[in-house]
C-alpha cells in the first residue's frame, strides 16, 4: 500500500515536469541547431492584451503547420522588452529546426508564468506529501503482535480482526522481511509481527495472514 502510494507521488511528480523538461530539451536543440528568420509582426494597437503580437511565421514553419500558401500567424505573448521592440519595428525573430519546422520558437515569448505554475505545482505536490506522512506517523503508531502459528499465503486483502481478547488475526502485504519478524500493511496500519518460531513461507510484498497475540 504505501509503495503504490510512493509511486502515485513519483508519477505525479513525472507528469508535472514533462512540459517544463520537454521544453529545456526544445530549447537546447534550437540554441544549437536552429535557423533564426526576422519576420513581420503586428501589435494590436492598443486594444486586447497589451503584449500580444501577431507573429508571420516563416515560410518553412507555417508549411509544416499546414498555412494556406506557406502563410499563417500566430498571436504571441512577449515580454515587456520584446514587446517594446516588435512595436517599434514591426518585426520579431524566430527559430526553427530545419529538419524539423514544426519545432519553432519566437523569441522573447513570454514563459514565466509555465515556469512559475510548474514549480508552485511541484512545491504544492511535495507540502501534500509531507503533510500527510507526517499525520500518519503521528496518528496510526505501528502494531506488534507475536505469532501463535505458521504464516500462510492468501489472496490480497486487508484484515484486522480480534477473535478473542489479545488473540487477532491480520492480513496484509509483507512490507519488511527479516528472519524472526515481519512487518504487515494492513490498510492503513502496519502491523509487526514477531514469528516466535514459526514459520513464513511467504517473501517481500506477497500478502498473508497470521494468528497471534495483540502486545502493543
């Protein structure tokens, strides 16, 4: 149980930075292979968004993105700077792979604020985490029981069940392994339960159950 959880985390983790990742590789192969056009650009003259400009992608680009004619534009958002300077000159410039048009970037364009998301997202993600293994730790303290038969092999499920006074009966899946002791997730809850002699036919992560006596 708390490895699946761990790995909900990780791939949660992974799918949060796939853009942010994908986009320093874009970045790397444009710095180092890419071919950079100064085009038209048209800003909105003062209505809409005050940074936005209309971007003539080159002939190469907006044919891979399937432009009537070899033509197409595309609103961009700049930085201030940028901006300024597509204002003033009616012009930007953009990279794009050769081999590969549709892989382009204007540059200035505005991207802080993905950067920014992905990092707050990350920093949220992780706060979560910690929280919550913090209350569990604080509130669920782990069980020990010690064994009054053999451990046996059952199907996945969890169990704690008293049958009579300290006497339980617990399933779980084998978390931590050791010759005279193991340690069950049940749920949860995980139980320590000390063989006493008996014995476990069972290995790491396989789910069993064993009788035995509740001692703190």
């Amino acid at each position: 149980m708390r490895r699946s959880r761990l790995l909900l985390v990780l791939l949660l983790l992974v799918v949060v930075n796939i853009p942010p990742v994908h986009a320093a590789w874009t970045d790397h192969r444009l710095d180092g292979d890419g071919v950079t056009e100064t085009v038209p650009a048209v800003t909105d003259g003062g209505d809409g968004d005050a940074t936005v400009v209309e971007v003539s992608l080159p002939t190469a680009v907006a044919e891979e993105l399937g432009g009537a004619q070899g033509l197409l534009t595309q609103p961009t958002a700049l930085e201030p700077d940028a901006y300024a300077d597509a204002a003033a000159t009616g012009q930007v410039e953009v990279t794009y792979l050769p081999d590969d048009p549709g892989t382009y970037r204007v540059e200035g364009a505005s991207g802080g604020l993905a950067l920014a998301t992905v990092l707050l997202a990350n920093a949220a993600l992780l706060l979560v985490v910690g929280l919550f293994l913090l209350v569990r730790g604080r509130t669920r303290p782990e069980l020990r029981m010690v064994a009054t038969s053999d451990v046996r092999r059952v199907p996945p499920g969890a169990l704690l069940e008293r049958v009579n006074g300290n006497d339980y009966v617990v399933r779980g899946d084998i978390e931590e392994l050791a010759d005279d002791e193991l340690v069950l997730q049940v749920a949860d809850r995980r139980v320590r339960v000390l063989l006493d002699g008996h014995a476990n036919p069972a290995s790491y992560q396989q789910s069993v159950e064993v009788r035995g006596t509740m001692i703190g």
